[in-house]
C-alpha cells in the first residue's frame, strides 16, 4: 500500500542501486534495440534515460555517467516532502540527484562514482528518522 506520511516513508526508506551504468540524452527517439528505461517529453525534445554503452554504440557524447537508484519505499503520489528530503541529504554531501517518479517508486540518478556514498547519505535518513506511529 502506498505510504504518503513523511516520517513512515523515511523510516522504511532503503535504495537500491540498478545494475548498470545509465545516461541522460536528448534528441530524436532512440533507435529500436535500444532500451529506454525512462522518457520524458519536453518542449525542447525527448530525453531517454539508456544504458551508457548503447549510448556510446549509438555514438552519443555521454555527459553525465549515473547509477541508479530506486527507493524502495512505496510512495503515494500525494505523498509531500520525500523528493525534498532524499535531495537535500544528497545535496549536503555535494552528490547531484536527478529524481524520476514512478507509479510506485521513486528513482534517484547520481554520479556512478558516488553510487555507495549516496546510498549511506539515504541509509542515514532512515535511521534518523522518527519511527512511525504504531
């Protein structure tokens, strides 16, 4: 069930880094054979989030290496204040945080080196957190 209040989601807070090494890019759509794990249309063009090495099989310029983390908590749509505490825990460790929402999840795009380090900056929100009401 999807959780909205703040303190439970912090409390049950976990990341989970997706196998891979992904990127950001922006353009025309990606070529059929290429997975496209998530797509955001803007006015200025489509961005796909796509594995690094396709992009790199494609010849595409690769700015921004990321891991990606998945939080697995289930957040309601509603819920207010999650995005704003995991980019604010990251931020105070100087680690950039690009965040997707999914239906059931939220994703966390980091710098691929800081992949570790970010997962115990979010670890550490949960156990700072105050436990949820029983």
């Amino acid at each position: 069930m999807a959780i909205s209040d703040l303190d439970e989601l912090l409390a049950n807070l976990s990341a989970r880094q997706r196998p891979g090494r992904w990127c950001l890019v922006s353009g025309p759509p990606v070529p059929d054979g290429i997975e496209v794990a998530a797509t955001v249309v803007e006015e200025e063009g489509i961005t796909s989030v796509i594995r690094v090495e396709d992009a790199e099989r494609l010849g595409i310029v690769i700015g921004f290496t990321a891991a990606w983390l998945t939080l697995e908590v289930h957040s309601a749509l509603e819920a207010v204040g999650l995005t704003a505490s995991v980019s604010s825990a990251l931020a105070a460790e100087q680690i950039p945080a690009n965040v997707l929402a999914g239906f059931h999840h939220d994703h966390v795009l980091v710098p691929y080196v800081d992949a570790e380090r970010a997962i115990a900056v979010l670890d550490g929100l949960r156990s700072t957190s105050r436990p949820p009401p029983a």
